[in-house]
C-alpha cells in the first residue's frame, strides 16, 4: 500500500510539473509577443498578413489565426525534434547533458536580460511575397516563415523552452509545450488585428513589458543555476 501510495504521488507530482511547465510556455510566447521589439514588428506583421487597413475585420483575423497555426506547425516540429535529440543525448551523455542545457539556459537569460549582446541566427532573410491574395495558404506559409526567422527577443526565450521539451521524455508534451508557445506568441498579434487602435496602447506599456521580458531572462538564469546545483550538489 505504502509503495502504491508513492507511485501516486510521483505520478501526481510529474503532472503539475508538466502543467507547470504547460503554463510557462504559452506565458513564454506571451511575453515575447509583448517584448519592446516585438511590439514595434506588430503593425508591420498586421499589415503583411491580413492588410488590416484593407480588409474586412473577419477576413483579417481567418489571416491572422492561419498565420498562427503555420507557426504552430513548425514549433510542433521542432517539439519532435528537441524530444527526440534529447532523448538521444541524454543517454549518451549522462549528466552532461544536463550541465549543456543549463548552459545554454543561462547564456539565454543573459541575452534576454541584456547583459550578453549577440545575434541570433535567421534561417530566412525575407519573407514570401503575397501575389495570389490567398485567405489561407498565403498566411499559413507566412507564419512558417516568421516562425523560422524569429525575432531577436521571442528566440531566447523560445530557446529557453526548447531546452526544457528537450529534457523531458515525452514526445507528446515536448509537442504541446513548442505548439502552447505559437499560441500565446498568437494572442497579442491577434487583439492588434482585430483592434489596430489598441498597437498604441500597448506601445505605450513598453516599459512594463521590457520589465517583464528581463525578469523571464532572470527566471532562466536561476534554473540554469538550479540544474547545474543538481548536477555537482553529490559531490559536495
């Protein structure tokens, strides 16, 4: 009965870890869609998409929400990737592995808090011209495009998380963890096309957001700091 009891509670534990976890990606993809240079591509990302000035507001927002879902798909993608990677390299390399995350944890922390200053790669220059109109297939292609571009502030936190999926051993929650990402990064582009009188609202809160986005980047420092305890604390 005892050990019944603490197989339930462990399994008890591991879920509100998870959803913890859960929680904390879709909030990653809000703060970096609400990150001081994130705000100033709002109504530039807007206007490419659905053309919010020349179009109606339902049409707009199909656009937008298609859009959204094309960089949900490649998240969900890399999901599978950073579960299977980590999988791979967390058997190979034991604890080493876990000392690479919190590196990489920290040194990602350090760029969002703007101590280290670096840049991040860009797999695609420019995004895909609009030729066809297209209500559906345009955005979506869109946003996999933007999704593998990014944006100097939504990539270290993005990597943050990618971190994360990698260590865990579940395919599915590494999956929902990029994909609840792509939606939280969603909410603010969607309220702007929908209400393009709010993009000036929200400007002006850039200094609530740049505070938010730095106490994210100390957030990552600490767990990188955590692990990395976790690692040497046996032999201390």
């Amino acid at each position: 009965m005892d050990n019944l009891v603490q197989i339930f509670s462990t399994e008890i534990t591991g879920i509100h870890i998870w959803m913890l976890m859960f929680l904390a990606s879709f909030a990653g993809g809000i703060i970096a869609s609400i990150s001081p240079c994130s705000l100033a591509m709002l109504p530039l990302i807007v206007g490419y998409v659905g053309g919010y000035s020349k179009e109606t507001p339902i049409r707009t927002f199909i656009q937008l929400c298609c859009f959204i879902l094309g960089t949900a798909i490649v998240f969900s993608v890399i999901g599978i990737i950073c579960a299977i990677t980590g999988s791979v390299f967390a058997s190979a390399l034991g604890g080493y592995f876990t000392l690479i995350i919190a590196s990489l944890l920290i040194v990602m922390g350090l760029k969002i808090t703007e101590i280290l200053d670096f840049e991040m790669p860009v797999i695609i220059k420019s995004m895909p011209v609009n030729n066809t109109n297209s209500l559906f297939l345009y955005p979506i292609l869109l946003g996999i495009a933007f999704a593998l571009a990014g944006t100097p502030c939504s990539t270290p936190i993005l990597a943050g998380i990618m971190a994360f999926a990698a260590m865990g051993k579940s395919l599915l929650a590494a999956v929902l963890m990029l994909f609840l990402f792509a939606l939280g990064q969603g909410i603010i582009l969607i309220i702007a096309g929908l209400f393009t009188s709010s993009l000036k609202n929200i400007k002006q809160h850039s200094n609530i957001t740049n505070v938010v986005t730095k106490i994210s980047g100390i957030l990552l420092i600490l767990v990188g700091i955590y692990l990395y305890y976790k690692v040497f604390s046996p032999l201390i």
